[in-house]
C-alpha cells in the first residue's frame, strides 16, 4: 500500500512539472507577443505626441507588422483607436484601456473575446508609449488565439489527461478535453471552481475533486505571467494508480518468494555459526576462573576454524599478549612511580616556601607602586595646572598683541589722517590767502562802484533839475499859447491863422510838461533806486570789510591747526615706535610662551606616559598578586594530590602485583 501510494506520488509530482512547463510555454508566447511591440513604443514617431501623425505612421509600416498580429493600433489619452486601417473608434471604457491609463500598467493582455468583424477569438495585446518616463498612450495589436488553441488541444498526459487554459473570469479559453456538449463544459466548470479561484489569486497547486457522475480526478494547475490565466492538468484516478496496482502485485511475488528464500538460508548459517562457540565458551571461563592468570590462552579446534569464530578465538589470545606485556611494563613502572611520588612530595613543599616568599615580595612592591603613582598623579595635576597657567598666559598675550596691532593700525591710520588733514589746511591755507587777496580787491572795486554810485547820483540830480527847468519852460509857454490864442480871438478873421499855431504850440506845451512829469516820475525812481544802490553799496562794502576780517581770524586758526597737526604728527610717530618696540616684546614673549607650551606639554606627555607605566604596572602586579595566590592555592592543591598520588600509587601497586606474569 505504501509503495501505491509513493508511486501516485510520483506520478504527481510529474504531472505537476509538465504543468509549470506547459504554463511557461504559453507565458513566453505571450511575453514574444510584448517584445514585438517594442517596435512601435520605441520608435521616434511615438515622442510627437499626435495619433495623426502614428497613424501614417503605422498605415505605411503595415508591411513591417509581424504576422501574429492582425492589425494594430495606437490610443491616445482620450481613449481614441487609431489602427493602422486608417479607421479611429473609441474604447475608453475596455479593460485594456483602464489597465494602462488609470492604473498605469506598462502592458496588459486582456481575455479573449470575439471578433465582431471576423468572428474570430481575439485578444488585444497593449504596451504604453512614454515621452519623458510619462505615459502619453498606449499601442494596442489585436491577436488571433486560434494557434493558441490549437496547441492546447493537442496538449494530452496518458489517456484521459486533458489540458484546460482559463481565462480571468475561470472560463474555459481552449481545452484538450472532448466536446460532450454545454452540460459537460458546466460540470467540469462548477467542480473546478476551488481551481479557478486559486488561480484568480495566482496561485499554483494540486488537488483531488470528486465530480458527481465523473468520479475523482486528480489536477493540478499554473498561473501563466503576462496575463491574468490559468493552466491546468485534469487526470482519471485510475490513470494515476494504474502503474501503482501493477507494481505493488508484483512486489508482493517478488516478496513472498524472497522471504522463503532468507528464512531457509538464515536457519542453516545459525545452526553452523553457533557450534563452534561452545568451545570457546569453556577456554573462556577457564581463563576466568584463574587468579589473574595473564600467561593462559584458548587453544584447541575453535583456533583453527576459519570464520569469524576463530577470528574472535585468535583475537582474544592477542588481547590477553598484550595484557600481559602492558601489566609487566606496569609492574615495573610501579616502583619507579614510588619514588617519583616522593619526590614531587618534597619538591611541593620547597614550592610551596618559596611562592609564600614571591608572594611577600609582590605586596611589598605594589604597595611602592602604589605611592609612586600617588606621587606621579599629583605631579601631574600640578603640571596640567601649569598648562593652564601658560594657556592662560598665551591667551592674554595673544589679546595683548592684539591690542598692539590694532592700536599700531590706528595710530598708523591716524597719522594718515593727519597728513591728510595737513594737506587740506595747506591747502585752506593757500586759499584763504587767495581768497584774501579777492576780498581786498573787492572791497577795492567796491570803493570805485561806489564812487561811481555817488557820480550817478549827482548827475541824477542834474538831471532832476534840467527836467524841472523844461517843465518851467512847458509852463510858461502853455501861457504864451494861451495869451496867443486870447490875442487871435481879438483879432477875428485875421488871428485865425495865428490861433491855430497858438493851439499847436499850446498842445506841444501840455506834451511837454506831461512826459516832463513822467520823466520827473521816472528820476524820482531812479533817484530812489541810485540810494538803494548806494545803500547796498555801503552794506557790502561793510561786508566785504567784515569778510575780510574774518579770512584774516579764520587764516590764524588754519595756521595755529596746522601747527599743532605738525605737532600731533610727531607725537604719533613717536607713539608708532613706542608701539612697534612694544609688539616686538610682544612676540619675543608670545615665542617664548610658546616654547614653554611646548615643553609642558613635553612634560605632561612624560608624566601620562610614567602614570600609564605605572598604572600598568600596578595593574601587572595585582594581577602577578592574584597569579601568586592561585599558585599558592594550586600549589597546595598539589601537595594534596600528590599525597593522593602516592596513596594511588601504593593502592595500584597492590592491586598490580595480583596479577601472574
């Protein structure tokens, strides 16, 4: 029954292998259609973007389009078919489109279907197209399953070993299996449930289904990659046990032969082995009875016999040899043993003195080590507290030769300053001399313009005169006209002559003393501005008098500061060289700061280095303490023993000396 059941096994476990290798069969079938859509993801048209432009594309690379595929074509984002049949339909809500635009798969193979147009079973075979890592689109070849089908239907193991190639949806795609009718295909249908669902899970496996009117059968089934199928296997039960019966009828023959056989074999080789170990069992207890008796051996016919008997006889006579050789050597070690026990006894009693003295010796020198490194600790404490004097030191003159540098650079910058300042009031005082010499020369012309004011002003007054005169002189011939106009009004018809002459010279009177009046006027005006000229002319004669006084006060100030500038520019430069001696003591100080730095730290690595060696040192000691005292206790340990050993000794030779040799 067993060996039924490993021979099913067996069977299984092939099964189950011409399974995977069908359903890889199929997925690389598959996975050839994906590679030839490379061609068209990969080629230059596809980064334009524009399903126009792949769609002349494909339409003049018809000819290159690989015989599986029946056409092909490219879906833009929108869900629009451009196939390379120059025709365009919409397929956004397919399975194939949601697949690779909404959740972004690279390819998809979707289940079969039929083909409107042909009646065919197709399937579409999809690979998005991406421009920069991003998915524009995707080219989608439709694909007859007719090969397909054809392959599975002559896939068969044995004789009722029939292929079945499932769909997503568990449906059957193609099958090896004989067509008896829809009922049949719905019983196999409603009994491989427990398959298809494991396979909707891509799950592989094996199971036993017991069908109402077929009986068991025994599948096993394969997910193919590249698509959401399934394969599987689905045998008879008598096709799986049938090489199972035949052999296990067989073996039971074979068998009950074969144990006739062994019995009567195995009862005679007893019988004949046996009776040669009487004998042996008698010289045997005969050697056992004696007192220790190592010079006796089994002699007689079982020596001679030549089987495992007298291979244990022969054996046994060289083991009690080279007893008796070894309980000889040990006989005469014994004696030698003795002595080498006493001896090891004295010698652990001087041992033992002298680790008692070692370990005297190992107190006393770590309780010196001990003070040397008290000592070695406090010197260095008092050494690390000289190093923080000096980095105290070297801190200070660092801040110190910082304050020398930046009062050099101001002082420096300042006698800069006062150069600066120096040519400024040279300058100034250049210029207030110029400026000076201007102001009496202004003041000069001032006298001249107001000299020539004061002429102005008496000739205004001439003219202020003359204008009164002609006004004077208007007057009195207004009269005369006046007069000369009464005297022709006296004379009648002989005056009139002389009337209009009288009235012209009457009408150039009143025009003479009228602009008389206005030049009057304007004189007046004039005269008024001549004494505001006069005036301001006094004023700024005052001025450039006062201007000229404060040039002169303001040209002694510019003199008494550039004195003291000169002054203060040798005074600086005195305090420039007061500064550089002091940052040369400085640095001198610093460098000798530093030195010492140096050989503190010297000194501190000595001392660290001293208690390094002395903390090992006492570190070596304890432990030279502890090793001492697991001597003493090993040592008297050993003086046990070796008591131990010579009691050993004497108790082992007694028990020696029983034995004959």
């Amino acid at each position: 029954m067993r060996t039924k059941k490993s021979v099913a096994s067996s069977y299984e476990e092939d099964c189950r292998k011409i399974t995977d290798a069908y359903a890889n069969v199929v997925s690389i079938r598959l996975s050839e259609y994906i590679k030839q859509m490379r061609m068209y993801t990969e080629a230059d048209i596809t980064q334009t973007r524009d399903p126009v432009q792949i769609q002349k594309w494909l339409v003049s690379h018809t000819k290159s389009r690989t015989p599986d595929f029946d056409r092909i074509g490219y879906i833009d984002d929108k869900g629009d078919f451009y196939n390379d049949q120059n025709k365009i339909t919409n397929v956004k809500d397919r399975i194939y489109f949601k697949a690779i635009m909404n959740q972004g798969n690279d390819t998809n193979i979707d289940d079969p279907v039929t083909s409107k147009s042909t009646g065919d079973t197709i399937i579409h075979v999809s690979k998005a197209a991406k421009v920069d890592g991003k998915t524009v689109g995707f080219y989608s070849a439709v694909v007859g399953v007719n090969k397909l089908k054809e392959f599975v239907s002559g896939i068969r193991i044995g004789k009722t070993g029939y292929a079945y190639l499932f769909n997503s949806q568990g449906e059957i795609i193609a099958s090896s299996a004989p067509d008896n009718g829809e009922a049949y295909t719905k019983l196999i249908l409603e009994g491989m449930q427990p398959v298809t669902q494991a396979l909707s899970q891509k799950r592989s496996g094996e199971m036993w289904i017991k069908f109402n009117t077929l009986g068991s059968k025994y599948i096993t089934f394969q997910p193919v990659e590249n698509a959401d199928w399934g394969f599987a296997f689905m045998i008879d039960d008598s096709q799986v046990y049938a090489t199972a019966n035949e052999i296990s009828i067989t073996l039971v023959i074979a068998g009950i032969v074969l144990g006739l056989a062994l019995v009567l074999g195995i009862g005679f080789g007893i019988y004949y082995s046996l009776k040669p170990l009487q004998e042996v069992q008698s010289s045997i207890d005969e050697i056992a009875s004696g007192k220790a008796d190592l010079t006796k051996r089994i002699t007689g016919k079982s020596e001679k016999i030549n089987n495992e008997i007298g291979g244990v006889v022969k054996g046994f006579n060289r083991f009690t040899e080279k007893l008796h050789t070894i309980v000889s050597d040990v006989k005469d070690s014994k004696e030698v043993l003795s002595a080498a026990g006493q001896d090891l006894d004295a010698s652990m009693q001087d041992t033992s003195a002298s680790i008692t003295q070692i370990i005297a010796n190992i107190s006393s020198v770590h309780n010196q080590i001990s003070n040397q490194g008290d000592s070695v600790s406090q010197t260095a404490g008092a050494v690390n507290e000289i190093a923080s004097n000096i980095e105290s030191l070297e801190r200070m003159i660092a801040k110190q030769s910082q304050g020398v540098s930046n009062a050099s650079s101001a002082v420096e910058e300042m006698i800069g300053n006062i150069a600066s300042v120096n040519n400024s009031v040279d300058k100034m005082a250049a210029s207030f001399d110029l400026l000076s010499e201007n102001a009496r020369a202004g003041a000069q012309k001032q006298i001249h313009v107001n000299e020539r004011i004061h002429q102005i002003e008496e000739e205004s007054q001439m003219l202020q005169e003359a204008n009164a005169a002609i006004a004077a002189i208007a007057e009195q011939t207004n009269l005369l006209a006046m007069n000369a106009a009464i005297e022709a009004a006296h004379a009648g018809e002989a005056g009139k002559g002389f009337a209009v002459v009288a009235d012209e010279i009457r009408k150039l009177s009143e025009t003479s003393t009228d602009q008389s009046k206005t030049i009057g006027n304007q004189l007046s005006s004039i005269k008024e501005s001549i004494n505001s000229v006069v005036n301001a002319s006094q004023e700024s004669s005052e001025a450039f008098n006062s201007v000229t006084e404060k040039i002169q006060e303001t040209d002694q100030i510019v003199r008494q500061i550039k004195s003291a500038m000169e002054e203060q520019q040798e005074g600086s430069k005195q305090i420039t060289d007061s500064l550089q001696a002091m940052n040369d003591s400085t640095i001198e100080v610093r460098t000798a700061s530093e030195e010492m730095s140096i050989g503190n730290k010297q000194i501190l690595d000595e001392v660290r280095n001293l208690q390094n060696a002395t903390t090992v040192m006492k570190a070596s000691m304890e432990e030279m303490a502890i090793g001492a005292k697991k001597i003493n206790e090993t040592g008297a340990a050993l003086s046990s023993i070796a008591e131990k050993m010579r009691s050993s000794i004497t108790q082992i030779g007694t028990q020696i000396d029983q034995f004959k040799v």
